[in-house]
C-alpha cells in the first residue's frame, strides 16, 4: 500500500474510470505484494505521485487482486510502469527504473 494520499489504488472496477477516461496523463504501477523490486519502487511512485499531484496521476495496480487488467494489458513481469495518455499506452518500462527517467516519460505525455 502506499504511503502517499496523491496514489490512486487500482481496480478492475475503478481501472477505466481513473485512467483511461483521465483528463491528466497517468503512470501506473503494476505491482505485487510479494516482489521485492516492487516494494523498492513503492518510495519513488510515492514521491512522483506528491511532485505531480494535479499535473498526472500516479496509481498502482495489484496484480494479485487486479487480475483481468493486468490481462487486458499483457503484464508478464512486475514491476511494470505504464504512461496513459488519452486512454493510450504512451510509455511502457518493466522493472525498476529511476525517478527521474519517470518523472521525463510523465512529463513528456502531459
């Protein structure tokens, strides 16, 4: 779970809503309770998600819980990041990646 109130938490009810109809690009993090390089991304989205608030929208995606998205999306290994843009998959990264290269890929999209 994250720490930061600006995370939007995903579902499979909520997916469509939050991120494809999203006015704002979005980064989601398709993740798992049990991956360790996930837990060690968790700080990072957190800080995305506050240096961005109202600009994009960070959200995170269990994929234990979340199983027909991350089908949807084809998500083999996690981490996955994705950039949302208008409903679109802009940018894809899978494992862990600098907040920096993220926090480009977000601003390129907005």
């Amino acid at each position: 779970m994250s720490s930061s109130k600006n995370v939007v938490e995903l579902t499979d009810d909520n997916f469509e809503a939050e991120i494809l109809q999203s006015d704002v690009p979005a980064l989601v993090d398709f993740w798992a309770e049990w991956c360790m390089p996930c837990k060690m991304l968790g700080p990072v989205i957190d800080q995305l998600a506050d240096d961005l608030a109202g600009r994009a929208k960070i959200a995170k995606l269990d994929t234990d819980s979340a199983q027909e998205t991350a089908r949807r999306f084809g998500i083999t290994a996690i981490p996955t990041l994705m950039i949302f843009k208008d409903g679109q998959v802009v940018k894809k990264f899978v494992g862990l990646q600098q907040k920096a290269d993220l926090k480009e890929a977000i601003e390129e999209a907005m």
